[in-house]
C-alpha cells in the first residue's frame, strides 16, 4: 500500500517527491475465537490495584464526612462549596481565638501596671490605641491607662501600706496593765 507524501508549507519551486514507505512484512496477529487477550495474572493485578483504589476511595470518603461533620447517610453534594464554607468556618474560629488571646495579653498588661484600680481601669480604658504585634508584645497600655486616669480620677487606686505583722516578742512593750505590774514587782523595767 502507498501512503501519500503531504508536505504542509510546500514551496512551489521545491519539488518533492513521494518515499516509498514499506508494508508490514508480517500481518497483526488476531486473538483466536475464544481465547483470551490479556493473561490471568495481568487480569488479576489490575483488579487488586482497582480493589485498592475503591478501598482508598471509601477511607478518604469516611475521613472527609467526619472532618465536614456529616452522616454516614448524607450526600456530599457540591465539595468546592462545602470545601469553601469549612475554610470560612475555619478562619472564623482562628480569627475568635486570636481575638481571645489577644485580649487576655492586653488584659495581663493592664494589671502589671501599678497605682491603678485594675478592676475599674479594665471597664473604662479605651483600647482602640492598644496594638498586638505578632510577637504578643503590647504597645499603648501606659497611654491608654493615664487617659484613662484623666477622664476618670477614680481609676487612680490609694497608695497602700506594707503589711508588716506585729512581732511583740521583738519588742519590750507589755501587753496590758497586769504584765507592767508583773515586771515592776519582778525587777524588770
């Protein structure tokens, strides 16, 4: 059989003769009536790998139903949308936590700072000028706090003495009235 030469993009002047191309020498070989065109155990290789597959198929399916919280019943229905709507769900949780730890740093803070009335400081204080860094560190607590302490005097908290407990065996004071007697007669002044 000739099989036609087709040049794409000919020049006219170029001419261009047809190669012979040869025939197969041998004609393909046809499966007989009955017989079988792939071995049993290529047969078989491919079934396992395809038993594989459906048993992977059905342990990403189980993993995928408990991570969207559906039912063994429920229908999958549209993944990207349910895909998109768990990322949103996800992104809400981490943007609540932060907001969270966030506020118990600020919180910290506030309370380190001495010569305030921390309770009524943590209800009045304005904290739009507070500032988180990634890093957790807490800028605008000082500022925040003496605006504060100007609009609100009452933030400022009293100054409290040392709690220091009386040790009367330290000292030659007598009790009462009966223990001077006791010591005048004893000789002891």
């Amino acid at each position: 059989m000739l099989y036609p030469y087709i040049q794409l993009f000919a020049e006219p002047a170029d001419p261009v003769t047809a190669e012979h191309v040869s025939e197969p020498t041998a004609p393909a070989a046809e499966p007989k009536k009955g017989g079988r065109l792939f071995s049993e155990d290529y047969v078989h290789t491919v079934r396992s790998e395809a038993a594989g597959y459906r048993t992977a198929a059905k342990t990403y399916e189980a993993a995928l139903r408990t991570v969207m919280g559906l039912k063994e019943g429920d229908e999958l229905g549209d993944l990207n949308a349910r895909v998109s709507a768990y990322q949103k769900s996800l992104s809400k949780q981490r943007e609540a936590t932060l907001q969270a730890a966030n506020q118990r740093l600020i919180c910290a803070e506030l309370r380190s700072l001495e010569g305030y009335n921390h309770k009524l400081l943590e209800r009045v204080i304005d904290l739009s000028g507070v500032q988180v860094d990634d890093e957790g560190n807490v800028t605008g607590v000082k500022e925040a706090a003496e605006a504060a302490l100007k609009e609100f005097p009452e933030v400022k908290a009293e100054k409290r003495q040392q709690y220091a407990p009386l040790n009367p065996a330290g000292t030659n004071i007598p009790a009462n009235e009966n223990q001077k007697m006791n010591d005048l007669i004893r000789g002891r002044r």
